[in-house]
C-alpha cells in the first residue's frame, strides 16, 4: 500500500520538528566554528579538540561516542518506521531503499571516476551519505507547502543512506580488524536480543550498560564504534502501541531527541568544522578530490535516487507514494546532497594522516552541501506544492 499523505505518526511528528529547530543550532556552531578557526583565537580554539582525557582527545570523544548515541537514535527511528510506521509495508518500503541505494552508488563511482590510482580515491565514500538533520531542516522551512508523503519518504531515505554509510565504513574504513573484540561486541549483541525476545526484560538499564560495553569493544575491534548504536536500537523493546509508556524504546527516544538536536550535532559541528581558510582554498576545490565530492554530493545524488526509483517503478517493482509526483521525488534527492555530518566523518576517517587532504574535502562538503540545501529549497518551492498532482 503506498504512503497516504498526512499519515504521520506522533513520534515522527516530534523527531521531524525537533530536526527543524536542531537544524539552525547546527548551522550556527558550524558559522561559530570557521569564524573562530579563521580568527586570531584560532591555535587556541582548534588545539581545545586535541586535549586527551581517558587516553582519547575530545573529539575523538566527540566523534567515536556522542556519535554513536546520535546512530542510536537513527536506529530508534527507523525501527519505528519499519515495524509500526510507514515502513512497515514492504512495496512501501522499497521505493526509498532503492533511492538511498542510488544515492549511494552514483557519488562514489563519480569520485572514483576521478580519483582512481591515486591517494585521494580512499575519498570515494564522503559524498556516499545524507545528512537528515539538515536536509529535513530545510525541508521543515516549506512546510505545509511539500506533502507530507514527502517528509516521511525524505526520512526513510536519510537513514538508509546513513545506515548504508555506516555499513561502509565498517567495511571499508577499518584499518586493523581485531576477530576477538568484534566476537566479543557480537556476543553482547546476541545477549542484549536474548534479553528482549526471550527474558522480555523491560528495563533500560540492563541495555544501556549492554551497550556501553558493546561499544567500547567494538571501539578495541578496529569497526568504528557508532555501529553499536544501531545495533543496540535493535536490541532494545518497543511496542507496536504508538507513544506506550512501558516501552523501553519509546522512551529512550523521547529522552535523546533533544540531546541529540541540540547538544551532540551541534558539538560535532564545533569540533569538526573548524577549517582554516588559506589563500588556495579555491585551488584546492578544484583538485580531483575536490570536484568529486562536489560533483557526488550535487549531481550524483539526485541523478542516482531518480534513476533506480525510475526504473524501479517502470518495472513495477515500486510505485510512487501516493500525492507524490516525480518532481517532489527531485526535489528530495537535491536535499540528500546534503551530506555534512556522516561526510565531515568519513573524511576524518579516509584520510587521517592527510590534513591538507581532510581540509580541502570538508571546504568541498559544506559547499557542496550548502549549493545542495539552496537548489533543493527553490526547486521544491517552485515545483512542488503539496496536494496530488500529476505525476511528472
């Protein structure tokens, strides 16, 4: 059954409004952060990140840690969608997968396109994923003016692509792969499940502390440890009984919601956006690493996400959802160009000993990811006014 506009769940409702106002903080940290980055408080304020406590600096901290609760709450959401929301349904669900699929593929071919055989090509994965705080934000300035079929269908594509991002990372990004770490962070997993559908233990903390440990193994395994804040969604109960208050994975939502808007991204923000601005800054967009995240983030994107929902639908294999037209459908793979927070950290992690190479990739990304926001926000505004319309 396809998508029925003005279908949106309660807990969708609140996780779409929270990304709307979240979404200005972030813009602002990011503006605080170059400002004070290309200041005479520079040293200072970029040596803060590089402070150790617990052996790990603080935005290792920041991107290893606060990190994985914000992935814990992607997982919260999308296992909402799939179980007790508009995910629920199969041929519903398909649709946006395969969108993020081709979000995902056309950008990496395009940057490996240009970077093949050379040390940038490890860059192939920054313009792989979305950032939902931002695109729904944008999103969220239209209003009522986009359908609501559109915001739900924005949603579920973001967190696929960002969940496909992670699974890329885990893949390709692990440089040393401890077996016996990675067995041991499987194995809390295995009991955390068991705790659920078999114990039917309902308590939080036992999970909590379950993942806690999870991560911290999964930190020892050499697989970033984010990947255990979607695992650990999945361990945790929900109910089907929309906003049930004996439901540990309800309410864990509703706690992070606004931590996470308002305190992780925009930390995350401050910590990772502090570039210096030189002079060849305009020389270093225009390298191959350079273009082929600009390219990636605003042409493969949408040219990926139309192509696979095109001929997904023209075989049949999915429909549109209902009052959506191709246009909308456009419009939202512009917005998945947004790629800031999961971009910002596959470059820390491609290139880790390459600073000239993790400054010119996010200059590329906050210009690709602000030409992304602009053209999405006009073409929606011009083309796509809520209400069912033709289906161009």
């Amino acid at each position: 059954m396809p998508i029925a506009q003005g279908t949106l769940t309660q807990t969708f409702t609140r996780f779409f409004d929270s990304e709307k106002s979240g979404g200005l903080v972030l813009i602002a940290a990011t503006v605080v952060s170059l400002l004070l980055a290309n200041s005479p408080l520079s040293d200072v304020y970029l040596g803060i990140w590089q402070w150790h406590v617990g052996g790990l600096s603080i935005e290792h901290w920041i991107n290893d840690a606060l990190m994985a609760i914000f992935f814990l709450l992607i997982g919260l959401e999308l296992e909402r969608e799939i179980y007790n929301g508009e995910l629920s349904d199969f041929r519903s669900a398909l649709l946006p997968i395969l969108a993020a699929a081709g979000g995902i593929a056309a950008p990496a071919l395009i940057h490996y396109l240009l970077n093949a055989g050379t040390p940038t090509q490890p860059g192939l994965g920054i313009p792989m994923a979305t950032d939902i705080a931002f695109a729904l934000g944008v999103l969220a300035l239209l209003g009522s003016r986009v359908p609501a079929a559109l915001k739900i269908f924005l949603t579920a594509l973001a967190v696929m692509d960002d969940l496909g991002a992670i699974v890329v990372i885990a893949v390709f990004y692990t440089a040393e792969l401890s077996a016996v770490y990675l067995l041991g962070a499987l194995a809390v997993f295995a009991l955390l499940v068991g705790m659920n559908r078999f114990l039917r233990i309902m308590a939080l903390t036992p999970y909590l502390v379950g993942g806690a440990l999870m991560w911290v193994l999964m930190l020892k395994s050499g697989v970033h440890a984010t990947i255990a804040g979607v695992l650990l969604a999945f361990a945790i109960p929900y109910s089907r009984k929309e906003d049930d208050a004996a439901s540990p994975s309800h309410r864990l939502e509703h706690i992070l919601h606004k931590p996470v808007a308002f305190v992780i991204l925009p930390v995350f923000a401050l910590a990772n956006t502090g570039i210096v601005i030189g002079s060849g800054w305009s020389a270093q967009l225009a390298s191959a690493n350079g273009i082929g995240i600009l390219a990636g983030l605003v042409v493969g994107k949408p040219l990926g996400i139309m192509l696979l929902c095109l001929l997904a639908v023209k075989l049949g294999i999915a429909a549109l959802p209902a009052g959506l037209g191709w246009r909308h459908l456009f419009g939202a793979g512009l917005l998945a160009g947004i790629g800031f927070t999961m971009s910002i950290f596959i470059t820390n992690l491609a290139f880790t000993a390459q600073p000239d190479v993790i400054t010119e990739s996010k200059m590329a990304i906050l210009l690709a990811s602000l030409v992304a926001g602009l053209l999405g926000y006009m073409w929606l505004k011009l083309f796509a006014l809520r209400g069912d319309a033709p289906r161009y």
